[in-house]
C-alpha cells in the first residue's frame, strides 16, 4: 500500500468513525472508536511510507540490507541476537 493509499484510507476511516461516534447505539460508538483508532495506524504506516520514500529506501531491498547488518555485526565482533 502507498503512502496516499494509506492517507485515503485514514480519511474514510477517521470520518467514518467521526460520523459514527454520534450514533445512540454502543455498539456501534464503538466500531467507529476502532475506525478512529484504525485511521491513526493508517497516518502513521503512510509517513513511514513517505519517510522511506524521501530517504530513497525501498521494501524491494530489505533482505539485502539485513544481510548487509548481520555481516557487519559479526565484522566488528558484536552480539548476535540470540546471545
């Protein structure tokens, strides 16, 4: 999902739940307290998006560069995770 995906789902989901925390029904106040809660999640995952995207990085690397981490750690004599 891009980030202006995520931006557009955030909007559905914050009116939505906005829209839905004005209902007499519990149940329903509180499907849109989840929608509100779901729309923050959306904001934050699209600035992480962004963020990788202005600072030139990409998902289609990750394995490499964890690789790249792991060689390094064991170059220069550090802890692996599991001791």
């Amino acid at each position: 999902m891009t980030w202006q995906h995520a931006g557009e789902l955030a909007v559905v989901l914050a009116v939505g739940g906005g829209l839905m925390s004005r209902s007499r029904s519990a149940k329903v106040r509180a499907v849109g307290a989840f929608a509100r809660e779901a729309a923050m999640i959306g904001v934050l995952y699209g600035l992480w998006q962004l963020a990788g995207r202005l600072n030139g990085l990409s998902t289609d690397g990750a394995l490499g560069r964890a690789q790249w981490i792991q060689q390094v750690q064991s170059d220069i004599h550090l802890p692996s995770e599991p001791s």
